[in-house]
C-alpha cells in the first residue's frame, strides 16, 4: 500500500527525520487558516510520480492565490487520481538535493539501502550514479556509512546523512515497509538538511500488525478515492450483495492495489474478448491466459481464487466458485466460461457442484452460457450424471478445454 | 538433505486449522513418518496416533532428532516457529502458510544460512517425492514416480506440468515448489543444484514466470554450473501487465528504487533462457516433448 507524501513525513517526523512545517489542507477555504508563513508551497496529496510536471505542485505568496491554486490542484486529476488532501508547506531553498531509499532485494532477500548525489526530479534520468549497499547481516550504521562514501559524500555530510539512512532504515524494520524513499533530501547552504519529498509503501500482508498503517487505508477507502473504478456488482444476486470486500481495478494500473492479501475477496480482472476464466493460483491462471492466446482466442475476464484451502467450512468451496462464475460472467460480452480449477479429487467434486447449481440457476432466469470445465482424476460418468442436459463440455487436459472454449466462443 | 521415506518429519501448527489438520493426515496417509505434531495448549493430546506437543524441543526429546518441519502456522507466526524449529536442531523447513512478512522472511533467511538450515516456502505445497514422501499438500493425483525433477515458484502450476509429465509417461523423481511469495526461503538455484546432485534425477523442468528476476538468475545459473538437461515453462507471455498478475511482487513504485534494485532487464525477456539455450516450452504440454527430445540427445 503507498502512503501519500503527507502519510509518509508524518511517519518521518516520528522517527525525527527533519521536515519542513506543512499543514493538511482538506478544502481550498482552510488556507484562510495558514499557520505557515507565505511563501508556501501547495502540493497535490496523489500516488503518482512527475506531480511537479503534471501541475500538480504550486508555489503561492498570499491567500488569495493559495485559494485560487488550491482549487485548481484539487480539480487536476494526475494519472486519473484527484487529490483528497493537499500539503501546504514551507518553502525550501536547498544547494543541493540527494536521493535516498532502504528497500528489499528478493534475489539478495536482503535489504538494500540505495543512495545518489543526483536527487530530484532527475534520478531516473542518471541511474547509473546510483549507489547500492546490501544489508546483508543485523543492521549496524556502519552499512550506512559506506553508502556515503560510495555516493562520494564527504566531511560533515557523511555523518549527517548517514544518521538520515540509520532513522529510514528503522522506520522500514519497525513497520514492516516495502519501500522508504526520501527524494530529494535537501541539503541547505549551512550543511542543513531536510526531507523535501518522501514516499512510503507499506507492506500489504504485514498491514495486519500495524493498526496505525492500516487505518491510513481504510481511510483512503472511504474518502472515495477508488471512485473511478466501476463497480460491476450491478445484478439482483443475492450472494454478490451479500459478499464483502470485492474490488474491480478498471484497468492494469500499476499503483492500484494488491488483490493478494485479503483472502475473503474474489477480484475480476477485466480484459477486451469474450472468454471468461476462472482458474486458481496466480502461475496457473497465467498458464490459462497464455494458452486461450496462443489458441487465438481472446480472454474477455478473469478471477483468481487462490489457494483451495482457503475456503474450509462446509460448502464454502463451492459458494465461492459460483461467486466466481457470477463475477465473469456478468459482462455481457462473456459467450464461453472456461473453468480451469486444479485441486485433489475431492476438490473437484465440490466444483462439479458449482458449475452444476450455476448453470441451474441461470437456466431458470433464461440466460444460456456456455461453460467448459477442465477435471482432473475424477470419474466422468458421474460427472456427466450431474451435469445431464446443462451446456458443459468436459475437458481432461488444458490444452483440450482451451481448444473447446476458443472454438465456442467463436 | 534427507528425503528419503525413513525421515522424520514434524507438523508444526497441527491443530490449527482444519486445513493443517487435513494437511498432516494427508501426509501421513502418503507414507510420510510423521513422527509428531506441534501445537501450543495441546500437548498431550494425539491425533491419530500422531502425538502433540506444545512445544518443538518436546517432541524431539520424546522422539529423537527429527530431520523436517513443515510450518503450517499463522503467518505472523511463521518467523517464531521456524526460528524454534532451528533452535531444536532441525534443518529441512517447509513452510506452506502464505502470506507472511517478507522482513520476517529476512530474519529467517539469515538465520537459516547461519545454521545451514535448508527453507522452503513460505506459500507453497512443499516437496513430492512421488509415492514416498510428501512434505506439505501437493495433491498427489497428478504425480508419479520417475526420473524428472520439478523446480516450480508456482504451486497450481507445478500440478499442471506434473500432469502433462504424468500424462506423457515421464514420472518424476521429486516435485519441489520453492514458494510464490515474493521473498522465499531457497533459491532455483539451490535447488539446482541439488537435483542436478540427486542420482534418481536424469533431467529438470523449470517452472517460472516471463520476466522474473529470479527465473532469469536461475537461467545464467544453469548455463554455468548445471550438467543435466534443463527445460523452463514459463507463464505470463501473454498476461497483462501490472500487479493485478504476477507473484506478490514487492511491488515497488518508486521507478527510480526499481530500476537501480532489481536492474531494468533486457527488453527480450526470454534473453537469458536463449544466451543459456534452454528451451522454453510454450505451453505446458510443450514441457515432454522438448524433455523427451533433450533425453534422447544424451
């Protein structure tokens, strides 16, 4: 989970890591209320990088032009996101800016501290300057000493900065992050220094142990920030209404949210084609995408359930797959369900049943779809039994039911 | 690394759930010798002739060194019932939990090399070893003996190439899933390595995703150090970009942290599979058939 730039320095001002006095600005008429002394700096409270750029950071003078720059920034979507929230805060005149960031290597499986003298809204254009030290036993500060010198810091700026590196190091342990960035980091005429521009990511799966982190998200949540997405729970279902916690990402936007953590949820992934897909486990359900294109057919949508072993009362296996047939299944666009569910014989049975009530149900408010299911190790006949005169084609390997489903939907 | 049918193995998190519970009856029932079961508050009690105790250094007092565990806690209790695993001496981890904190993971990763301590996981069905041992929930529908070794990030997917090798007549000779999170306990490497090792295991199939850091690592890896004949299938070649898909990446946005972290790899992302030459089948019914044509070659 990112935490927006006001988030994130209230994380840094815990940890004392030096910001400048800034102000949450809710709505333009709070500016009437400044604490801080003009000139100020209005920043746009979005995930998205390049907000200087993109207009959304603006330097003011007096009220009058806060108030007027407010509301612009508040009506300028940056890569589809309005801010909420703006950050009024002081201005800066740094000599000189440099960039920082701890974050986890996954082939290391060690942290890594990151560092480079060319901070700013240039770093992705002078990479190779970057620095790296891996952390690789208990931290000590002196890892964050030798990135100084390989940034080719010197003098009293060693230290200094090397105790920024020590706190953002901390800050990254104590709360489980994926990412602490300071960038820039400006380092004023007097040796003086101060974090300009933070980014904080949050570690999805640790969110359970940090309350704090986790009310930030519910916040963002009901602040209606996720009002672009459109919600595709429309139908009279009573399961869908019933069922919590879903969430359509309306395209593959990098920043939008982790679907891997909340193991109650079911997240429909929409496409362009008319293949539906419901398959489990993440490799498997990429297996089945690239299969149904190698076919020359066109996935239109699909869900990922996961681990089977998530769904363990009674019946709670066969309530999510249909959940998940609904789910693809309500784009109209949708001619052919391929199911492609790999689990023990046991499993399966209890899918059979899904598919089975499914298509019932849908037979009876007169919308015909066709499904294809994929079984493995289960005995056809008493399959077929159960199935009887419902538009299902059995499939016992993938290439099989992914020939089925391309051909069916043509 | 002790695999063999004889090894003892413990279950840690035994009652936990009534998946664990499953699990380790599952595993019993494969021929696994599940010696005993951990679980806090229910000591004393057994489970099928499974004895329980509360904690890790009890069981092995009552039934001698004991060569496995496999972790199947809470994840935010993943970190502690490894690290009490290794303070009982034992050195083959498997954790099937997903989920966890990847600092947690760090912790434990530099625990276990300080212990020589081999760990797999965490969010993974363990290691088949097909109709003698089985540490964690591999199905065992889709496997049967042979002399292919399975190496996987994946775990449905590693049925599903199990499958097509069961299928095709090519058995196997162990199917290993090193875990889908995205900090794991071992590498492809390692396990590499180690098949490449392993007398009863006459050819590999990689099993990864397009792009992957650790799948390109492990491309390098084989050209340089790996004897036996090496097939990959890796998913993804069509699959949308973005998060939405893709192992619970790290999912890093800051684009300047990334690039310098994890390198900006080739636009080719099959690159280091072809430098290597390894075939990559396209689909996983390719997987026997460019097996069956390396075997021939040698």
């Amino acid at each position: 989970m990112d935490l927006l730039e006001y988030q994130a320095k209230s994380l840094f001002r815990q940890m004392a890591i030096p910001i400048l006095p800034s102000q949450r600005i809710d709505k333009p008429a709070d500016l009437k209320g400044l604490k801080i002394p003009y000139p100020v700096v209005l920043k746009s409270q979005v995930r998205a990088g390049g907000r200087g750029r993109a207009g959304g950071i603006k330097f003011v003078e007096n009220t009058i032009d806060a108030v007027a720059a407010a509301q612009t920034i508040f009506n300028l979507p940056i890569e589809n996101e309005y801010p909420q929230v703006l950050l009024a805060e002081a201005k800066y005149n740094a000599d000189q800016e440099l960039y920082l960031a701890v974050l986890l290597d996954p082939i290391a499986r060690r942290p890594v501290l990151l560092g480079s003298r060319q901070g700013g809204m240039d770093v992705e254009g002078s990479i190779d300057k970057m620095q790296q030290v891996a952390v690789d036993q208990e931290f000590s500060p002196f890892y964050a000493r030798r990135l100084m010198l390989k940034m080719g810091l010197q003098g009293d700026l060693i230290q200094s900065v090397s105790t920024i590196v020590e706190k953002m190091y901390r800050l990254f342990v104590e709360k489980d992050l994926d990412l602490v960035e300071i960038n820039p980091l400006g380092i004023s005429p007097t040796g003086e220094l101060m974090a300009l521009d933070g980014k904080v990511t949050a570690n999805d799966d640790a969110l359970g142990r940090h309350p704090d982190l986790a009310a930030l998200s519910g916040k963002r949540q009901s602040s209606g920030l996720a009002g672009d997405r459109r919600n595709p729970y429309v139908g009279d279902d009573r399961r869908n209404s019933n069922s919590k916690a879903q969430q359509s990402p309306s395209q593959f936007d990098p920043k939008s949210q982790s679907p891997i953590s909340n193991s109650e949820s079911l997240q429909l992934i929409e496409l362009d084609g008319n293949i539906g897909i419901l398959c489990n486990g993440v490799g498997l359900t990429m297996a089945t995408l690239d299969a149904v294109a190698h076919q020359g057919g066109k996935p239109a949508n699909f869900v990922n359930m996961g681990s089977l072993d998530r769904y363990d009362g009674a019946n709670a296996l066969r309530d999510r797959t249909e959940l998940g047939l609904e789910l693809v299944a309500q784009d109209k666009s949708v001619k052919v369900i391929l199911v492609n569910i790999l689990g023990s014989a046991s499993k399966s049975e209890e899918i059979t049943a899904a598919v089975a009530g499914y298509l019932e149900r849908k037979a009876r408010a007169n919308r015909h779809i066709q499904v294809v299911l994929r079984l493995v190790a289960i005995d056809a006949d008493a399959v077929k039994k159960r199935l009887g005169q419902l538009p299902v084609q059995l499939a016992s390997t993938l290439d099989e039911a992914v020939a089925q489903a391309v051909s069916g939907a043509k | 690394m002790n695999l063999t049918p004889e090894s003892k193995v413990l279950v840690q998190g035994i009652t936990e759930s009534p998946a664990s519970t499953r699990a380790a009856l599952m595993m019993k029932a494969y021929g696994t010798n599940v010696v005993a079961g951990v679980s806090p508050g229910r000591g004393g009690l057994d489970l099928e002739g499974i004895p329980i105790f509360d904690l890790v250094e009890e069981a092995v007092a009552a039934v001698g060194h004991i060569d496995t565990t496999v972790i199947l806690v809470d994840a935010y209790w993943v970190l502690d019932a490894a690290l009490e695993a290794i303070a009982a001496g034992i050195r083959q981890i498997a954790i099937v939990t997903e989920g966890v904190p990847p600092l947690d993971l760090v912790r434990l990763v530099r625990k276990a090399e300080a212990t020589e301590t081999l760990v797999i996981g965490p969010n993974s069905p363990g290691i088949i070893v097909p109709d003698k041992l089985l540490l964690g929930t591999h199905p065992k529908e889709f496997y049967t003996p042979g002399s292919i070794g399975v190496i996987s990030r994946s775990s449905t997917l590693t049925y599903e190439v199990a499958l097509e090798l069961t299928e095709a007549g090519l058995g196997q000779s162990m199917a290993v899933c090193i875990g889908c999170d995205a900090i794991v306990g071992s590498s492809f490497m390692q396990w590499l390595q180690l098949l490449d090792e392993d007398d009863s295991t006459e050819a590999m199939v990689l099993i990864g995703e397009v792009g992957g850091w650790s799948e390109q690592a492990a491309a390098s890896y084989i050209a340089s150090a790996i004897d036996k004949p090496v097939v990959a299938y890796l998913a993804g070649r069509y699959a949308p970009k973005g998060p939405s898909l893709g192992h619970a990446g790290i999912l890093i946005s800051s684009r300047a942290a990334a690039q310098k972290a994890f390198g900006v790899k080739a636009q080719n992302k099959m690159a280091a599979f072809e430098e290597a030459e390894i075939p990559v089948a396209t689909r996983p019914s390719e997987v026997p058939k460019l097996l069956k044509k390396l075997l021939k070659k040698k």
